[in-house]
C-alpha cells in the first residue's frame, strides 16, 4: 500500500473524527491529528483479535487486509521528511513487567512502526511513569507538548500506553512579508469582532468555489510542493458551522479535486495558534470501536501472553501554529490500557479569511490528513 492508497483509506476516517469532534466542542477552535490517531489505532490492530480487530479495522477502512494497512503506515512514516519538510513520527511502548509482550506483536511494532519498547513497573510510582512519558513526548515534539498525560492519567492497574507523536515543521512556498502584516478585523460572527494579525499577499494559488457547501477553497502550498495546508472559507461570516454539517453528506475530496490554479489571488489570512487536548472514547464509540474500552468484550489478546487488556482512555493532543514563514504543528496520541464554476484565469480574486474557516494540512500524495481543524477565533 503506497501513499495515495493510505490516503484514500483514512479520508472518511478523517471526516468523521473531525464532525464528532466539532459537535463535542460547539464554538470553540478545533485541531486534531487524524494521522497520530490512525498510527495510534492501526498499533492496537496489530494486537486486536475478533470483534474488537473488526470494529478498528472498520474505522480505519482497513478491510480484511489488515496487513496491507501495517505496511501503508511503516511506508508512509519511513518517508515522511524530504529535505524542505521536517516531519517527525515517534512510537513508543510502555508495558507493565508483569505482562508478558507477545513476541509477534514485539516484532510488528519495531520493524512497521519504529516503536520502541520499555518495561515498566507501573505498580511503584506510576507518576513517575506518566511523567517520564511526558518527557519523551516534549521531547518528540519539540517541548511543543509538554503534559499529555494529566494527574492521575497513570495508576497502579495500568498495563501498558501506546504512545504515537508527531512534529511537523514547514515553511511557505511564498513567504508573507511581515511589512504586510497588519492589525484587522476578524469577525467572530455577524455581530462581533476581534483585532487579528493578518497576512497579506498577492500571487499564484489553487482555489475553488462550492455552491453545495456555500464556501471557497485555497490551497497554500509548503516548500517542497509534497504537502500544503487547505483552508475551506464559508461564504457566510457565520456560516462555518452549516458547512461542518454538510461535510457529512458531501465529499471534501471533491472539493480539493477542484482546486484549480490562479495566477492573481489576494489573500490575507491571520496568524493564529489553535492546541487542543481531547479524550477519544466518546468520539471512537460513536463511530463504533466500542469493544476496545469494554473490560467484558475487549479481545486485544494479540498484545500479551498472559491476558488481555481493554483501554481505559485514548488521549489526544495536537498544536497547530501559523506565521510568515510557515507552520510549526505537532500532536500526540497515548492510549491507557488496563486490566480487564469558477472566474476567468487572468481576473484578480480576493480570498479574505477573516470569519470563522476550516482549515488541513496534507500530504499532497493521496490527499492524506495529517492535521485538521477549525479557527473560531485566532486570539482563543
């Protein structure tokens, strides 16, 4: 499985995550990393059996070829950097020393997905444990994450924590000039303002323009032309939580399919900053990986010799920042086991993100999301 065949798998999974999320969350700014939590997800399928192997395997579009989504995730993490990006991808288990890892499942995690494995002794000071966690992802992300796990995340039944973590650093294609950077309006909702940094420039970029989800697409490209970052504008100031909506009867692919590049654009977006943790139980349960944090009915009896944990939370983080020169982007995934038509080419376009938008950041190949989100109010 290449990069475009993983992309195409996890676009759906990517939509739905993000349309619970937002309903979860209503008027606050979103970000996630559809990306961190597959790897997350795909490592737990490796040691799922059963029910619970096809509920994961459902989400993550994975098929009866579970294999094939094992590879497309080691192929993919083996080339994610190029030598404009820097795209980082860290997994790490912690397993309890009193469990047995079964030596298949050791194998799959190092050799697919890099991931290291440590024994531990959660029984004796799990908060040194949980801190020494947080250590390992501030440092995989750069001190970008710094407290995954909060208080008490970490006791003494715990059996193991998958950790994933990713940092993606990227600068623009073209480069804001920060002389052009100015204080502006950014309107909240059709009633109120805030005062915003926002970037400006003219020059070329792909857009494109909706009328059954009633907003327009730019696509900002990073240097390196293997990713860039999408931002989706409702036409209306208020409009972005109708077109949340109706991402869930309507392709976002097509949307992007329908980029089309524009030789005169003016575009001003605002310098923002969104970070967000989450827990993904709710979330997962909707879209139906309910077995998985069933003490009862979890089969994830693949991972241990001796027993079968189920998960008692799946932890998610991700940071989001953008400026003149690119963007700065890092999240982090820990799931806690336990016991039991368009204008003509040549006419000038104004694209002003100034309300409410959705944004993405993307692997060019197969579209596939590595970050997703939405900026309610860039000052948040």
């Amino acid at each position: 499985m290449d990069g475009s065949a993983l992309g195409f798998q996890l676009f759906n999974a990517s939509l739905e995550m993000y349309i619970h999320l937002a309903y979860d969350n209503p008027g606050e700014n979103i970000v996630y990393s559809p990306f961190s939590i597959s790897v997350l997800l795909s490592m737990l399928l490796v040691g799922a059996r059963g029910n619970t192997a096809k509920e994961l395997s459902n989400l993550l579009h994975a098929g009866d070829e579970a294999g094939d989504n094992i590879r497309g995730f080691s192929q993919f993490i083996c080339g994610l950097s190029t030598p404009d990006i820097i795209f980082r991808v860290a997994n790490r288990l912690y397993s309890a020393r009193q469990y047995r890892v079964q030596e298949d499942y050791a194998t799959v995690l190092e050799e697919f997905y890099r991931a290291g494995i440590e024994s531990v002794d959660f029984t004796r000071n799990p908060d040194d444990i949980r801190k020494e966690v947080n250590e390992w992802v501030s440092e995989k992300t750069n001190s970008k994450i710094q407290n995954l796990l909060g208080p008490g995340s970490v006791d003494e039944g715990t059996k193991l924590i998958l950790v994933n973590a990713i940092y993606f650093k990227a600068n623009w294609v073209y480069l804001f000039n920060p002389r052009d950077t100015s204080s502006d309006d950014f309107h909240l909702d059709a009633q109120n303002t805030v005062q915003v940094e926002m970037m400006s420039q003219e020059g070329e970029y792909a857009v494109s323009d909706s009328w059954e989800t009633n907003c327009r697409v730019l696509e900002m490209p990073y240097k390196g032309g293997e990713y860039s970052m999408v931002i989706v504008l409702p036409n209306e100031i208020d409009g972005l939580t109708s077109l949340e909506e109706r991402l869930a009867e309507y392709d976002l692919r097509s949307l992007l399919n329908g980029l089309e590049t524009k030789p005169l654009v003016q575009l001003s977006i605002p310098k923002f900053k969104v970070q967000k943790k989450v827990g993904m139980n709710d979330v997962l349960r909707a879209l139906g990986v309910k077995d998985l944090f069933d003490n009862e009915r979890a089969d994830l009896s693949g991972i241990f010799d001796n027993g079968s944990p189920s998960v008692s939370g799946i932890i998610h983080e991700a940071v989001v920042e953008v400026n003149e020169n690119g963007t700065v982007a890092a999240a982090a995934s820990a799931a806690l086991l336990v016991g039991s038509a368009g204008p003509s080419r040549n006419e000038r376009i104004k694209f002003i993100a100034d309300h409410p938008f959705l944004f993405l950041i993307k692997r060019n190949q197969g579209n596939l999301i590595l970050f997703m989100g939405s900026v309610r109010n860039p000052k948040a």
